[in-house]
C-alpha cells in the first residue's frame, strides 16, 4: 500500500507527477469526446478555468514555474500501449467496443494542444484553444493539477509526522462515512471526485476503502486510470459541455431552443440502456423536460445536478409518470454537492419510488475541512468550462442561478428562449 | 516510513518477528544487568510471566506454537557488530564507557537461556530460571512478545483497509496528546513503553511523532534499538528487581531490612548524576524513606512508580527539606500508570517547586482503547517478574497493596520487617 504521506513529504512530490495517464480522466469526458471526434470534429472551441472561490488566490499561492511543468508533463503524455489495450477490449456499461477503432486510432496519436497562461489580480487565466475533441480532454486534468498545487502548497511547511497524522484523520474522516453508509440497504454509489480530488493517491486510496468497506453497494469510479488499475467499473455518460457547444453554435433563437435535445438525439444513436442518461438543467430542468420529446421519456434516467436535489427526483418522477413511464423502473442519479447525511437522506426519500444512484464528488475525495489549523484545505469551487465555440459564447444556466455562467446579454436572452422564470439561489460549495 | 497497516497486513507479521534484536530492551535493564553481572553473577532467579488480568485469556487467544516460534526467535539472536559498538562506544547519561570491558565481553557472547512454558487455566505459565543477569533479559522481549501475539491475535480478521484506519485512529489519538502536551513549559518527558507496547513498528513511530511533535520536551526513549537507530538518548535506571532478589537472598530480619539499601549502596558506587535515582516504594515509601541513611538524601532524584504520585511526590519533597536538601535541585520522575490529563497536572503541581520529568509508558504505546469495534485491544496489565532467588520467594509490596506479589506469609513477614501499616489500593489499569 502507498504511504502517501511519505510520498507527499519526500520532496513534496517532486517524484510524483500529479497527471500520470491521458487516462487518468473521467469517463464521460472519453464518451463525449468520441460523440464530438464523429459529429464536430473541427469545431473550434475555447475551455478557461474558472474559480468561483475569489478569496482563494491560487496565484498568489502556487507557483506559476510548478504549474507550467505539472501542465507541460501533461502535453508530454500519450496513450500507452496497455491504457489502449484497456480501452479498445475492455467491457464498458456491458458493451464491447464502445470505443470506435476510427476513435482509438485517433486518440492513440493524440498528444493535448497547448494551453494559454497568465496571471491577473492574484487568480491564473489557463485557457485552452482548438478543435474540440482535443481541447475537451484539458478539463479534468487541468483540475486536478491546480486542486493538488493548491493541496501541495498548504502542506508544505508540515513535517513528516504532521503530515502522516494529516493522512491518518482524512482516512479515518472517510473510514466515518464508509460506517455510515454501510447499513443503507441498497445503496449505490460511485466515486466522481477526480476533477476536484485532493490527490491522484488520495483519490485511488479513498477508492479502495470504499470498495473494501462497502462491497457491492460501491458501484465503480468515473476515473479511468484508477479503473483500469484497480479492475473496477468505469462510471459517467455526459455532462453541460455538449448543450453548451450545441447552444453556442445556434444560428437563430429556434435552433437555440432546440439544441438540448439535438444533443441527446445524437447520443440516442450512439448509446443505449444505462448510458442513456439525461441531464436536464443546463437551461433550466422545467422548461427542458416539459418540452421534451416523447422518446427522451423512454430514456432510462436523469442526473440531477444542480438545484435542490429532491425537488428535482419529485419533478422528474412526475414528468416519467405524465409521459406514462412507470418511475421504478427508471433510474435517478444525484451528483451534485453531496455528502454522506445528504446521500442517505436521499436514499430514504426515493429508494422505492425510482432506482437511485449517488455520484459522490468532492466530498469524497476531497474533504480536508478541519484537517489543518489554519483550513489551509478548505474546499473550494474550481471549474473548467467550454466558454466559447467557434468565437460564440457558451451559456449555463442550470437550476441554481448561482452556476450561471456566460455573458450577462447573452444569459438574459437564453433566460428568454427556454422560459427561465424565478430560481432559487443555493450557496455553491465546491 | 514504515506503513504499519500494511506491514500487519501482510500475512499478518510473517516476515516481521516481534523482538529482532537483543537490545530491543529498556535501557534499565542493561544498567541492571551490568550491576547484578559484577554483584551477583552466579545467583540463581526464576522469572515468571504473571497476568494481573485474569479476564484476558492470552492461551486462548494466542496459539501456542506462535509463541515458541517468536521466544525461540528471541532465543537465536545474539549482539550485532553495530549494537555492540553503539553499546561500548556511545555516549550515556553524559558518561563514556558507561559498559565495562569484562560485561560487554559477556554480553557479545550471551544467548537468552531456555524458558519453560505450560498452559493451564487459559493462561500461560512462562518461566526462565538460570543466573540471575542472564535470566533477567527475558523480562522485556518477554512481555512484548506476549503483548504483540495478543494483537496480532485481535487483528487478524480484520482488512487491509481497516486495519489502515485502526491505525490511522491510532496515530490521531496520538498525535491529539502531542498537541495538549505542546504548550507545556519545561515539560520533560520519556517513553517507558517497550514492555507493554502494542508492537515494534508502533512504539518507534511513537517515538519519532513525540520527537517531531514535541521537540526538546521529549527527552528519549527507555527502549535501546530504537535509541541507536533515531540517535536519541537512552533512558532509565533501576527497577524493583534488584532490591526484591536482595531481600530474598537476606538471611534475617535485620539484613532483610537493610536489603533495600544495599541495593542503592551497591549502585552508588558504580553511578552518579541523574543515574541516582532512588526507587523507594518496594517495600514502602514511608518506611523507606524514614530509614534511608543520609548519603541517599544526596542522590539526584527520586521515581514514583505506585501509589498515589502527587503524595509520592510531597513525600519525597518534604523528605528532602527534613534533610536539609533543597527540593528545587532534586528530580522527580513519575511513572506509573501515566497519560496526558495526569502528566499535564502532576507538571502543573510540582513544575518550580521539584524538577519534573515523566517516564510514559503503555498510554503512550498502546492506547487502542476504543479503536475497534469490541475493544479487542483494551489495555491490560502483564508482568514478568523475578519470582524467586536461590530458591526463597521474592516480594513486592509498593504502595499499592494491590500490585503486592508474593506469598501471603512472606508478604505479612515484609509488612512486619518494613513496618508497612494500612495502604490505599488503587486500580491498576495496566
């Protein structure tokens, strides 16, 4: 087992890069990524970090010269000849081959663009410009580097049995929970904590834990590397980022309207069965599945990710019902600020009533809160997001008005074209 | 760093043997040992291993051929090049050579006499019989091996995962009393916790937390290998054994009586400085004390061990002052039965008025308590004592009458001899 806070001691990591595999990324982004390589492979698309915590000033606290290496070892990375074997034999969501040769072939010679950065008023602008299905591939990996930078610097100063008790109450933190959801009947879960994780051995030692510590009820994890190493279920289907892109290359407000579902279309013919997942709230859930088309109702489920998280069970299971599907046998994925009280006041509401299924992020792989004296790793909201398309910019709405995202023009007219009346504000953790 | 999980883990200790070297030992024990190989090289003593907690059932829980194989280990080893080195060459105490010639000879060519083992009652019945400074170094390998199987014992079910928070847990209880000794002014304190510690791996990662975590308020370790390897002060004087084996070898009342001082006589010839410590409570504090001749009011110090220390310590302090002697030179050291509430208030008390230090033992090494589930590692009391010398029993009385050990006609003959009238018992926990 990796002692990890050894690993974080000795030279604070200067042996471990902190992305080590193209590979070590969600699996949505690889899904997403094969539907963008087939239908815009030429889009031309700009990411750029977002950091909704103002206070915390990554400039000031991470080395710009650090940050250039952790992302240029990045750009040096390819896939390896096992990540690809991994990818092109491996069973995913009971399918062979979900990964195309024409994909493989591409993504085997992939190496990722360059990125863009500066520094201005104590936050890094990164961004990332290119063709799409190369650009999208920054989002995670971008992430983490700056979320365990962040980590690194806040530990720098600790000394070698500090840190390792730092490790020991993060693990019995984690151990805490493990307890708690254990005798949930039912349960399942599955770790989404990569973009935010502390660390890469933080994320795989939390991962293991929870497989040791809650069997079958731990469904798998959305990242690939860890996946693949520790022969587990690689979990996720699509995010914002395709709405998004649709959105922005909408030439009149009616293909604007239209454009959720033109993305859902397309994954129709690529997908099917647990992979067929909507995710209803960039533009608002109501006005998205009010307008929906009958065949997205077949689907078999929808992930909740912003909003408040029951309301938008009771909403969905009412709209399968109005459209004549049966809720139990759908299924309903909370991915969004969970913890461990939370997931199991879920669990009681809805287990029954529809197939629940908890995507538990930050707070899993993440939650430092306590840990230090000075709160040095507090959790914060950092986000990497599609800002334009083809020089348009990209909107999110969502069912929080406090994840807006977009240029405030262009916000109030999507507010219009989808029917976005009052939202309710909810405070943005991480 | 060692990762003790993982070392428990794997094969449960198979390739860790609990003693791995012959001065994995209390520093005391070889100053004894030293002593009784010029005093008394020839004597024969038996020691044997006594559970004080007859509800923890070390034959059940313990298999038998574990046990021959670790003591049968500890009989195979003899002095490495580099122990025996570190022995004659380092410094202790302040004194160079502190290891004559003639005893360090002796102890490169020593190898631990045979022992005798039974089971009987759930018990073990673990005897050593032989001259006396050989027979006394099975005190302490002894005791841990027992110690260690009792753990492995309680852990051997558990998985790897667990096992890494139990000692997670472990470490952050630790670490806890660290931060409430820090603010401490002129706190000195030592690790007593060898004989009873809950394995190797755990009492050297102890000891370099309190070195980290404490700094110069941590004064050393009592344990030998782990002194030579952290380059740390090694720590201890004497014990009971040296006055209880001249009581039983006393032919009379009156040389009874006198036994006690003659141990000290004996040891004030061969030490000086803060090795002139007087343990006074074997027979009796008050007794002791009250008959002490004077040149013993002019040794350094004074170790608490039963009874109640801050009575023990305003005994020893108004002893002094009857002496003329001024306390604020004099040296207290407590040890018995210590965790952090008691040391932070014994300082509190006596911190100006004596110098203070503080011998800790099992609540440092081996505080599980409430760390598993069914509280397979609560803390309970084992001793290995010298029984009896030249065939005559051997009798403790202390100030606790119910740590006395002997048989009951001997203990009442010492009570009349030392004039011992009623006693406080107090609970011994461990």
């Amino acid at each position: 087992m990796v002692d990890i806070a050894t690993r974080v001691w000795n030279h604070k990591w200067k042996i471990d890069p902190i992305v080590r595999s193209l590979i070590d990324t969600d699996f949505y982004k690889l899904l997403m990524c094969q539907s963008v390589f087939r239908n815009h492979p030429d889009t031309q698309v700009t990411f750029s970090l977002i950091n909704r915590s103002k206070s915390i000033r990554l400039a000031d606290l991470i080395d710009e010269g650090e940050l250039r290496e952790q992302l240029d070892h990045i750009r040096s990375l390819s896939l390896t000849r096992g990540e690809s074997t991994w990818l092109r034999g491996n069973t995913f969501y009971g399918k062979r081959q979900m990964f195309t040769p024409a994909f493989m072939e591409w993504f085997e010679n992939l190496r990722l663009p360059p990125y863009h950065l500066e520094k201005h008023d104590g936050q890094y602008e990164l961004t990332f410009e290119g063709n799409w299905p190369e650009v999208m591939l920054w989002e995670i990996p971008a992430l983490a580097v700056l979320m365990e930078l962040r980590g690194r610097a806040a530990l720098r100063d600790m000394g070698r049995f500090e840190l390792q008790v730092l490790y020991a109450r993060a693990m019995t933190k984690l151990w805490e929970k493990v307890e708690k959801l254990r005798p949930i009947d039912n349960l399942r879960l599955a770790d989404f904590g990569t973009r935010r994780r502390h660390s890469f051995l933080w994320q795989d030692w939390c991962v293991q834990a929870m497989t040791e510590g809650l069997g079958e009820r731990f469904a798998g994890t959305s990242n690939c590397l860890i996946a693949k190493n520790r022969d587990m279920e690689a979990i996720g289907t699509n995010a914002h980022e395709l709405p998004m892109v649709y959105a922005a290359l909408a030439d009149s407000d009616a293909a604007l309207r239209q454009a959720p579902y033109d993305v859902l279309a397309d994954w129709h013919e690529e997908h099917e069965g647990n992979l067929r997942i909507i995710l209803p709230d960039t533009y608002g859930t109501k006005g998205f599945l009010d307008g929906a088309p009958d065949w997205l109702a077949g689907w078999t489920g929808i992930r909740i990710d912003s909003g408040d998280p029951a309301t938008g069970a009771e909403n969905a299971i009412n709209w399968w019902k109005s459209r004549g599907e049966d809720p139990r046998e759908k299924l309903v994925i909370f991915s969004d600020g969970l913890d461990v009280d939370k997931i199991i006041e879920l669990q009681k509401q809805f287990a029954g009533r529809v197939r629940v299924s908890f995507g538990w992020g930050t707070m899993l792989t993440n939650d430092f809160k306590g840990l230090t004296q000075n709160e040095a790793l507090v959790p914060f909201s950092l986000v990497c997001k599609a800002v334009s398309a083809e020089g348009r910019p990209t909107v999110k709405l969502s069912d929080n008005p406090n994840k807006a995202m977009g240029p405030e023009d262009e916000i109030a007219r999507y507010k219009r074209v989808f029917g976005v009346g009052e939202q309710v504000g909810m405070e943005v953790v991480v």
